[in-house]
C-alpha cells in the first residue's frame, strides 16, 4: 500500500492552503438535511441510474456525495464475516477539476484523515481514499454494530477510452461529478462495472448485490445526449434512435422503446428564484436575483433557473413561460369520458393535429399529436388520424376542430375542387372551421395565457409525454426564434418539423378561447406570468445515514 499523502502535499494538489482542506467533517453523517424535497428523493433512489440537476449552488455535489455513503453503509450486504465491504469509483472529466473541485467538496464530509484513512494520489493520476466505517445492521435477530471497508478510487476520464480506463475495474457504485462534461457512453458504461463488489465467495449463498450510478450535471443545451437520455429515462433510445418518432415521423426526442422500462430516474431541482428552491441555506433568493440581472441570459436560464441553455442557432419561443416540470404529465394523461375532445390542424405537406381537452378547471390537457413530417399527403395524413378517433377517442363528444386559415383557400371552387382543410374534414367526416386569426402574435399569446397558473400548483396546459414527444421538444428548444449573426433574434420562428404541432397547438386554443377572448385575458394579465416550479414532498424526514 502506497504511503498516505501530507495535508500539505493534499493541498498543493487542490491548488489551495493547508488550511482549508477540513481538519474535521463539515457535514454530519448522523444529521445531515437534504437540500430539499428532489434532492431527497434523488439521495433515497437505488438506481440503476439516478441523475439530478438544478441551478448552481442547489445542493447537488454534496448530496451526490451523501447519497453515495447512504447507500454503501445502508444498502451494501454483510459479508459472511460480519464486514460490509464497499468499493466506488468517483469520475470526472480532468484531473485538474478533480483535485481543486471534486476532492474538496468530498474532504467536507472526509477529511484526508478521517478516522485513520489512507489517501494516497499524485499529479495528473488517480487518487484513493480507503475509510474504516461503521453502520448498524440487524445480525441473528438482533441490531449490532458492523465495520464498513469502504474503498473509494478518484479517476479523470479525459482522452482515456472509458473501456481502457475501466477494463477490469469491480466495484458497488459510481458517482459521476458533472456528468454532462463526458462522453455520453461514460455513465452506462460505468453501470456496466457496478455489483461486482464484493467477490461472491464473501457472500451468503443467494444475496443480490445492489448497485447504483449517481450522476450530477449543470443543465446543458437541450440536444446534450445526457439531457435527452435524462428525458426519455433511458440511455438506451432503441428503434427512436434510428429515426422513427411515434407518428411515422422523425424522432426528436426519442422515450424508451415500447415496453421498455426506465432505467435512468432523473431528478430536476425548482430554479433559483421559485418558492420551492433548494439549498437555500447556502444560497439565498438575493444571490440568485443579483445573477439574473448580471449574467448573460443562456447563463441565467442554466445557472439560475436550472433549464437547459438555448440551442445555438436559437431562442426557444416560450422560454420565459415553459416548465417542463409543471407542463409535461409524469406520466399518459388519462382521457376524461364526456368531456367534448377538441383539436388545432396545421395544413401543407407537413400537416399536423393536436388532441385536447378542457377540464372544468379551464385546464387544456393536450393529449396526442399526429405530426408525420415531411411530404405527407392528405390521405396518409388522414390515414394516421382515424385511428384515434376510432380508438382512444371514441364516443367523445365532438367539441371545437380549428385549422389554419390559409388551409381553406386556394382550390378551385367554380370547379368542385376542395381545400386542403376542406378535403380532410371530409375525409375525417366531422367539421373542421377556420382559426380565428393567422395573427402570429395573438396565437403565441394565446399559448403563453395557457402556460399560466389556474391556481397555485395547476397548470392552465398539461402536456401527455408519451402522445406529443414533438410538441414537448418544440417547447424546450427546436420551435424558435432564429438567432442574427449580431446575437440577436429574429421575429418569427423557425419553419421546422416542431413548427407544425406548435401551430396545430395555438389554432386549437384560439378555436376554444377566441380572438377577443384571448385579448381580453392578456389584458387583465398585463404580461403573463412565469409559472411555479412544482416539486414532490420529501419521502422521510429520517436521515441518519447509519440506520
């Protein structure tokens, strides 16, 4: 065993003093409070994959480290000699951060000596730190103390192959410190190294040995491989990933394959300026006021706010209202039977339709999108659109079918020929009437006045996660405003295949609420507002690491 490193020679690794690497734990194993109630969540979750984000200063880090040790003290077997034996594996993208940033935030809980550890480490190699721990484990019956061996090893990814850095490596778990700084084949394949500690021969003939990656990360651009696999649960994206969405068009932001379970649980903290924020002992509501008026506004969305920053050729149309915590269901949005189904068409060769409801609230609960992209005529357009009807919807009462105006102009009529919007309410056999307005303002602001609060915690627009994966994507990132070569942006948005659902979506809306209602509304609401972040209660208040 390599000799133990100096807190002087520790300290001119982390590039800081002798004095600050703690001489003594800053945070208490024993009685130590989460952040809030995600970051709770996130710590009591056992994976396969747990993954949180939020805005700096939110907790994250220490609660990734906190979970870390929960869940080698907690949830790690006895060994057939009364030891529970522990090895983990902490990465991070360069070995620079690693010393200044990640081993100074784990010195807080684990000083260099801590109870007689070992650490040992070096310029630009890995570090290690072996602790001598102990939890309490019901053994024959009865509650005893058990010692805990836990080995952790520190490595940099960097330009290593993840494969060549971990061939061989067995350990219980991982902790991924930034994990949106490497590449996206890292975290699974670092679950792929987990429950091969301890040997089985240390084991009881038939126990299971659990395993975990925590993964924390900044909010980064929206297409980031990480993002997307954080919202389709999965790093696996199956047949979505070769190019097939779920309405015969191209996959934006694929969900796991039909029948697949989750395998990554993602875990999102409330911006920094919500009621719900987290940490807000260690950083406070003026702190995060102050950098929403200084930095730049990529930055205020990522740093302050916790959302994924803006795609570079772009700013998304409702970034000041949308959330995706509040406006995508956690799950298929049920339909309710009685209420009148209503929907928004947009015409051309990349039609699209969106399914809605409106509960007695006032709560428009979008519910499916058939957006085919590209080169769609009207009788495959038509041919993806009964099945709903006939099937899902069924027996709903017809409510308002609204279309885009230009889809019923420009047939010859003296001729008998039909529009484009005429044909397919033919076809559909039900009536499809013209929006109320082309207005490109009116029908945004139609959409912003729905994202709006109907009472503290109810969203006036709900979106089904697995019926409209288009229109959710349109609202993170791809329907925009297109960004000038001078920074700034232009008026319209982006003519895309998110464009098509989004205004599907507000002929909807402008079809149920009208133009003058729409005006009316903005006017009583000055500017709409920016919803609330909601967050889930915390599951236990209980949170001695040792118990």
């Amino acid at each position: 065993m390599s000799k133990s490193l100096t807190r002087s020679q520790i300290a001119d690794l982390c590039g800081c003093k002798e004095g600050d690497i703690p001489a003594t734990p800053l945070f208490s194993l024993t009685d130590y409070t989460p952040s809030g109630p995600v970051c709770a969540a996130y710590i009591r979750s056992l994976g396969p994959i747990d993954a949180i984000t939020g805005p700096a200063g939110s907790g994250k880090t220490v609660g990734s480290i906190f979970k870390v040790i929960r869940f080698a003290v907690g949830a790690m077997p006895v060994c057939t000699d009364g030891v529970v034996r522990v090895r983990g594996a902490v990465l991070r993208d360069n070995f620079r951060a690693l010393y200044r940033t990640t081993l100074r935030s784990w010195f807080e809980f684990f000083p260099p000596d801590y109870g007689g550890a070992h650490f040992t480490g070096g310029q630009d190699r890995p570090a290690q730190h072996i602790l001598k721990l102990s939890t309490v484990r019901m053994v024959d019956g009865a509650l005893r103390e058990v010692p805990v061996e836990l080995t952790v090893d520190f490595f940099a990814v960097g330009d290593i192959a993840i494969e060549e850095l971990l061939k061989g490596y067995e350990c219980s778990f991982f902790w991924v410190n930034e994990g949106d700084l490497l590449h996206e084949r890292v975290i699974p394949f670092a679950y792929s190294r987990t429950g091969r500690y301890p040997p089985r021969a240390r084991l009881s003939e038939g126990v299971k040995l659990p395993r975990v990656v925590a993964v924390d990360f900044n909010p980064p651009a929206p297409k980031h491989p990480l993002w997307l696999a954080c919202q389709r649960r999965s790093f696996n994206a199956g047949e979505e990933e070769a190019g097939m969405g779920h309405n015969g068009g191209p996959a934006l932001d694929p969900l796991p394959a039909e029948g697949a379970a989750a395998t990554l649980n993602f875990f999102h903290q409330p911006s920094g300026l919500s009621p719900d924020a987290e940490n807000r002992a260690g950083k406070t509501y003026a702190q995060y006021e102050e950098e929403g008026r200084t930095l730049p506004e990529e930055d205020v969305r990522r740093f302050v706010h916790g959302l994924p920053g803006y795609a570079r050729d772009g700013k998304p149309v409702y970034a000041r209202e949308y959330r995706s915590r509040i406006h995508v269901a956690p799950g298929p949005i049920p339909v309710i039977a009685g209420l009148p189904l209503h929907a928004g068409l947009d015409q051309g060769l990349t039609p699209a339709i969106l399914f809605f409801q409106e509960d007695t609230y006032g709560q428009l609960r979008v519910l499916q999108e058939v957006a085919p992209g590209h080169g769609t005529g009207i009788q495959r357009f038509v041919a993806l659109v009964l099945p709903w009807l006939h099937g899902r919807f069924k027996g709903l009462p017809l409510g308002t079918f609204s279309g885009d105006p230009a889809g019923f102009i420009g047939a010859d009529k003296l001729n008998g020929e039909l529009a484009w919007m005429e044909a397919v309410s033919v076809a559909l056999g039900l009536q499809i009437m013209p929006a109320p307005t082309q207005e490109p303002g009116i029908r945004q602001e139609a959409v912003k006045l729905a994202l709006r609060e109907i009472e503290p915690g109810k969203p006036g627009l709900i979106i089904d996660p697995e019926g409209c994966p288009i229109l959710i994507e349109g609202f993170e990132a791809e329907y925009k405003f297109p960004k000038r070569p001078d920074g700034t942006h232009g008026d319209g948005p982006v003519k895309n295949l998110a464009s098509n659902p989004h205004d599907a979506l507000q002929y909807g809306i402008l079809g149920v609420r009208g133009r003058q209602g729409v005006i009316q509304e903005a006017g009583r609401a000055g500017r709409p507002g920016r919803a609330h972040d909601f967050v889930p209660p915390p599951a236990s208040s209980d949170w001695n690491v040792f118990t």
